[in-house]
C-alpha cells in the first residue's frame, strides 16, 4: 500500500518545464505512460524519467524521453525485465548521460529492490544495479555527488528498525561506476521515507521525507522529516515538522544560497482546505526559520521546489482549489514565493518542531547488476494545448508581515454570511477577487462584509488603504 501511495503522488511535473519555453507534448502509446522527473539537459532540451505501460519487455518499464529545446521529441527508451520497473528520479550526469532512479520487480534479490540505471548520452545503457535484501526497496531519487558518483533515497522494508513491518528511510551511496560504497536505513519503528536528496555545500546529503516515528502527530499522524548526513553517512542531524491531529509530507528539498535548506510538501494540519502547499525554510543547522501553507478550500498538493535566481522560490504541483478542472479533477499548480515565504496567496503557520533522534542501521544490501532489456521505442507525440489560469496578480499580494502600525484583520475567517473587517480608522476598505478584479468598496465607515446573491463562494482579497498612502490586503474565504 505504501509502494502504491508513493506512486500516486508523484506528479508529471515535466508539462511544467515544457510549459515555461511555450510548448507541451504528450508522449505515449496506448496503455499507461507516465513522467515523474524532469530535467533541463546542458544542450537546453529536457529528459523526463517516468514509466511506460506500452513498450519494453514487462507490464511497466523504467521510461526515459529526451526532448530538444523547442520541444523536440529527440529518443526514448524502454528499460526493464519481465516484471515492473519503474524510474522516479532523472538527473544528468557530468559526461552528458543520465542516471535514473527507481525500483524493480524484474531483477535483484527481494520482492521489490532499489534500480540504478546509467545511460549514456545518446541513451544506451552503460550500467545498472539493484540494491536491496528479501523484501521491498525502492530509490526515489538521486543526484549526482561532487565525487562523480551518485545517491539515492528511498525507503526499505529489509532493513532497519521498522521491519519487517514498516519501512525506513533508506540511503545508498554510489561510486561513479555503480559500486555501492555505503548504505544508511534511518528511522524508528514506524514508517520513514525519504522522498529527496540534495548534496549539501559541506559534500554532506539532505533527504526530506516523513516521518510516522517522531513529531507531533506520531504515531498516527505523519510530519515532514528532514535528515543531514555527512559525506560518509553519519547523521547529524534531524528534524521532525508538522502539527499534531493531521497529516505533514516533505517531498522535494533544495539547499538554499544562504546555505540552508527549504522543503515543499503538502499539509493537512495548516492552510486553507483539506491539503495545502506546505513549503518550510530551514537554516543550515536545522533551526526553522519559516513556513508557509499555500491553497484554497480544496486540496493543493506541493512535490517540487526551486530556488529562483531572486532568492525565491518556486513550488510546483497540483490544484483542486484552482484552475479549469475545478472541482472534480486537478490542475497543475505553480506558485511562486519571494526569499521570505510571501506569496499572493497563503498564510504563515508555526508548526511543531521536534528534534529527533532516529536508529541508524547500515546494511549490507544485496547487489546485482542485471542486464534489463533496452527497447528503442516511437511513441506517439502529440501537441496539445491546455488551459492556462491566472490565480492571483503582483498588483494584489497578502502582506504577510505588515508594519506594527497597520493591522487588518477578518472575522470570521471563512465565513458564510457577513465578516467584520478590522482596519485603520478612516481606511478606504476594497474588495477582489483572487484575479485582482474589484468586486466592491464599502462605504464610509462601514466594516461589514455581507456579499450578495452574485458573489459566489472562493477566496477574496480584503485591502485596506489608509489616507497617507499604506494598504496591506487580507486573505477570506467566502463559504455559502
């Protein structure tokens, strides 16, 4: 069940890389093909890791696409055996080849093991290997280190404190010919996993997961799990982050300019709706500075996260609360933060931050190194279209940290009938919507909010503007 969940969270995000140089492609046969990891190639193309259920030698395949800079489709391959293999995790290489990640039912000594493929430039495949011991490993991403080898992290089942019932986070350290130098399984006696690696300045590796075994909400409620190695796999340290009745997912992590660290996810136990955005900035000794928990009054879900070149960020995912699919079906979501966490929707939150202090076991996992079947593949590649929906614009942004003299507030907030808006005496008091269209102005003096029939239920922006000059805006939700 576990295997399964990780599946269906992780989003195509490749239609977002494709989307930003003004085109997208669909790529695909007639069964099931799917892209789980994008990367933007050093000749200005892109190669997208993912699965295919309509070529190769099994049911699934280990899937890589690789496309020019225009959108191009350039090659694909089809990796695998008999059985499912499925790639996670792309990253190119020093050489101008990729390696990918993921995991194999096809090959390797338990029901499911950890699958490292190295393929060289023009796609042929150099190497591979399948780590792990009698039950399920899987490597859900990988980068290429400073030393030219690779990490991966994932999660195991055959080793660690949790078996053989529940998983730990699992780490394998790589050379750059695929021999595996060290191992680390690292959690407690629940279900860690790893979702992210990222190599750190100091030469040491950062995965960002969650954690079942510590936090707030253990042992029912999952956190955000965050865990520092050294260079040779020694912990120092980790963090446990989330609140205490609901659930809190890390699932991409970046090591910040200011040598920190700064994981999106998704949250249940703060925000708007049922999910949000969850994106948590960290320094680099693992003290929170911020976090912020980013949607609407449906599920926002956040799996990947870049440092922008003005010191922001930008987190993307997908959307129930927005877009054209709404309500019934998502839409890809791209948000983007400043260096603070501010963004034109979302709030701060301060969640629970618990020092944890996991098992550390290091295995000797079995290694093999199989010879998958390589299918030269020509899918079918189509041009598509898709709607695209402007949620919020710069001339409207939530002040998050508004001057000690200017407060606004809203209550209650949701609300189904009237709200009282508390703001500056004199303050000119105008209502938006999340598209930065004036929907009203009260008038003098008035300070309750009761929308008519015509104004429907979604988030709304309340700005208050004072005679010398300064507004600040607050977030509602509009409930009928």
């Amino acid at each position: 069940m576990q295997i399964m969940k990780f599946l269906a969270i992780l989003v195509p995000l490749f239609a977002l890389a494709l989307a930003q140089s003004q085109f997208v492609r669909a790529v695909g046969g007639t069964n099931n093909d799917g892209g789980n990891s994008v990367v933007q190639t050093s000749d200005g193309g892109f190669a997208v890791a993912g699965l295919t259920g309509s070529y190769g030698a099994g049911s699934y395949d280990f899937f890589l696409v690789k496309f020019s800079s225009t959108g191009t489709y350039e090659w694909s391959r089809a990796v695998g055996g008999t059985s499912d293999d499925d790639g996670w995790s792309v990253v190119q290489t020093s050489d101008g080849g990729f390696a990918v990640a993921g995991m194999t039912r096809s090959y390797g000594a338990g029901s499911g093991d950890l699958l490292l493929v190295k393929f060289n430039a023009s796609g042929s495949v150099l190497w591979s290997r399948a780590v792990g011991g009698t039950s399920v490993d899987v490597g859900g991403s990988v980068v290429q280190t400073s030393d030219s080898g690779f990490a991966v992290a994932g999660f195991t089942y055959s080793y660690g404190a949790g078996t053989p019932d529940y998983c730990n986070l699992f780490l394998v350290k790589f050379s750059s010919t695929g021999t595996v130098e060290w191992s680390r399984a690292v959690g407690g006696t629940s279900y860690d996993v790893g979702y992210s690696v990222v190599e750190t300045s100091d030469g040491g590796l950062a995965v960002a997961g969650l954690t079942y075994s510590y936090g707030a909400g253990s042992p029912d409620y999952p956190n955000l799990f965050l865990v520092k190695f050294t260079s040779t796999g020694s912990v120092e340290w980790s963090r446990a982050v989330g609140g205490t009745t609901s659930d809190d997912y890390g699932f991409s992590v970046v090591q910040t300019s200011d040598g920190g660290l700064a994981i999106a996810g998704y949250t249940r136990s703060f925000g708007a709706g049922d999910w949000d955005f969850f994106l948590v900035k960290f320094t680099a000794i693992g003290t929170v500075e911020w976090s912020r928990a980013v949607g609407g009054t449906s599920s926002d879900y956040g799996t990947s996260v870049v440092q922008t070149s003005d010191g922001g960020f930008a987190v993307a995912g997908e959307t129930y609360s927005y877009g054209a699919g709404t309500p019934d079906s998502s839409n890809l979501l791209l948000v983007k933060f400043d260096s603070e966490g501010n963004s034109c929707i979302g709030e701060a939150v301060s969640p629970t931050v618990t020092i944890a202090s996991p098992s550390v076991a290091s295995p000797s996992p079995s290694v093999a190194s199989p010879s998958p079947t390589v299918t030269d593949v020509s899918p079918t590649v189509t041009v598509v279209s898709p709607t695209v929906t402007e949620i919020c614009t710069d001339d409207i942004i939530e002040t998050v940290i508004k001057p000690a003299e200017f407060e606004i507030s809203v209550s209650p907030n949701p609300f189904n009938s009237s709200c009282a808006i508390s703001a500056p005496k004199g303050a000119k008091i105008e209502i938006f919507d999340v598209e930065g269209k004036k929907i009203m102005e009260l008038s003098n003096g008035q300070r309750i909010w009761t929308p008519n029939k015509e104004i429907g239920s979604g988030i709304y922006l309340v700005k208050a503007t004072t005679k010398n000059g300064q507004s600040a805006t607050k977030r509602i939700v509009f409930m009928k």
